[in-house]
C-alpha cells in the first residue's frame, strides 16, 4: 500500500498561499517547500513526470502512478505553498516511487491559468522538483490536433511550441529574477530535447504504435473556452499541429532551471476548423480518449524513464 502524507502542519511555518496572492514565490518559499518533501521521502527522484490526461491526471486505477513501487503520496493540499487543482476529476497529489527502480516524481493533476492561478504559479511545482533533484521532466497534455494527419488518439512529440500567452507579456518568468534558478534570458530555441523526441519515435516503433506518433507543434491558450473556428484557422497559419491549455509555461520554467524537456500530447479531439461542422468539443471526450490510451502512454514513458536513467540525455 503506498503512503500518504496526512500531516497537516506545515514545516518552518509555511502556509498556504492564496490563489489570486499577486506575489511570486521566493526561493526560500521553494526551499521549504522541497525540505518539507525531502524530509519524508527516503530518496532523491531523477525523474519528474506531469501526468496529463491519459497518464492519471484523472484516473487513479491502470494510471502511471499506480505502476511505482514503494511509493509516497502528497496531497496538494498538506504541502506548504503548493496550489490546489480546481478542476474536476484531477487526482491533486505527488506522487514519489520507483518505475523500472528509478526513482521518479508524478504530478498528478496540474493547475491550469483558466483556474484563476498566475503563470509563476501554475509552473511552481517544476522548480519544487528541481530543488528535490529532478534534472530530467516529462511533461503530457491532452490536445486538440490542428494537422490533418492527425487522428484522435495519436500521439505528438512537442517538437516547438508558439507562447500564445507569452506574446501577450504573460509569462511564468515575470517579474525579478532570481538567478539561483536561472538567468534573466532563457533561450528556448531548443526547449525540446531533441534526443528524446527521436527516442520518443523509437520506442513507438518497438511497441508498434510507430503510424500513431508524430512530432509537431504546441501552442498554449489561456481557456477555459475551447477556441473559434477564426482562432484555430489563425493557429494552423501560423504552424500550431495541436493546441491545448497547459505545458508551455513548465517548459519555460524547466528550461530556466536547466532540466532536460520531453513533451507530449495526446490527441483527445480534432479542432473544429469549418463552419458548417456541427460537433461540439467537450471536456467529457478528452477524459474518455484519455482512458483509451492510458495502458499505451503508461509503457511508452516507462519506455522513455529507462532510457534516460541510462543515457542522461541534455
């Protein structure tokens, strides 16, 4: 049986910050936080993996975590600064263990800027396993697929990604910098480990599943509405292969840190690009193609976690 942490009293006297609190974490804020993780799990992860839908961002049975071995388990809401998900069916909680004896680190469930977070905030948890040990992060999405040759339930290797809501002046790097995580201009020419990605492309051929994984484009939206078919015609223009509503701004935050990035998305919904389409995309598809590829996505990154342990890509 995994343990979980119940213990609600937060180490050094940290509380729990409030959602629309316009303050940044310090680092001495992410420093207790990790301490308060470190002191109660017996290892140090590798690893950190942000499990989205698919991978058990929403179903706790046959999810990635349930395949850890010795596992620990944080609810979001006893950890000192961490945000709590609002959305529904997400797990909330870390998720510490060994897959194939490598010691990983599992968000399940993440916060999202639709749910009234800051961008600094959605991104904190990247730089809380930066500061436990994690040097390599996986990071999944469920996505809407812009390409045409992209089918529901396909798989795209984040190759690039556009920072819609970077362009706009929001981004999770705002406001002073503190170079302990990072310096002031973070390139992100190569946010991608290309490694990975053709890694990423080899394990799907061994598993068989090589005509459902791609490599393309990511863009982020703010939501929580799903887009206009103006929108998604702009997006395609401008090359976006998927669009979804989370992921660039971890990518942003790990890179600034000096994590090596893999990303991917599962393909929960085609967008809707013509006027005369009557479908309507909706939260409940992306949680049933979600499930449908759960087992797939679980070996594929178990796949992907033994080739970093061994290869320690950057």
């Amino acid at each position: 049986m995994p343990q979980v942490c119940t213990n609600n009293s937060h180490k050094n006297g940290a509380k729990k910050t409030d959602m629309n609190n316009d303050e940044s974490y310090t680092y001495e804020n992410l420093s207790e936080t990790a301490e308060f993780l470190l002191t109660r799990v017996p290892f140090k992860p590798s690893i950190g993996i942000i499990c989205g839908s698919g991978m058990g961002a929403y179903w706790n049975e046959g999810c990635l975590a349930d395949a850890l071995e010795n596992k620990k388990e944080f609810p979001y809401e006893i950890i000192p600064h961490f945000p709590v998900s609002t959305v529904p069916g997400h797990m909330g909680k870390l998720v510490f263990g060994y897959l194939s004896g490598i010691p990983v680190v599992c968000m399940q469930g993440r916060f999202h800027y639709y749910e009234g977070y800051p961008l600094w905030k959605c991104a904190m948890p990247v730089r809380v396993m930066k500061l436990i040990g994690v040097s390599h992060l996986i990071a999944s999405n469920a996505a809407g697929g812009l390409n045409d040759k992209f089918k529901i339930g396909d798989i795209m290797l984040v190759k690039d990604h556009i920072n819609m809501l970077g362009f706009a002046g929001n981004n999770p790097l705002k406001g002073p910098n503190d170079e302990r995580f990072g310096p002031r201009f973070p390139p992100m020419n190569k946010a991608y480990n290309r490694e990975l990605i053709d890694q990423g492309k080899k394990v799907a051929r061994e598993l068989g599943m090589g005509g459902m994984v791609h490599e393309g484009t990511y863009t982020c939206l703010g939501g929580p509405n799903f887009e206009t078919v103006a929108e998604l015609r702009m997006l395609k223009m401008l090359g976006a292969d998927a669009v979804g509503m989370s992921t660039v701004h971890e990518v942003i935050t790990a890179r600034h840190c000096d994590m090596t990035v893999l990303a991917f998305s599962l393909i929960t919904n085609i967008c809707i690009t013509d006027y005369e389409c009557h479908d309507k995309p909706n939260h409940e598809e992306v949680m049933d193609v979600g499930k449908m590829r759960q087992d797939t996505l679980k070996l594929f990154v178990k796949k992907l976690v033994e080739y970093i342990a061994q290869h320690n890509p950057q």
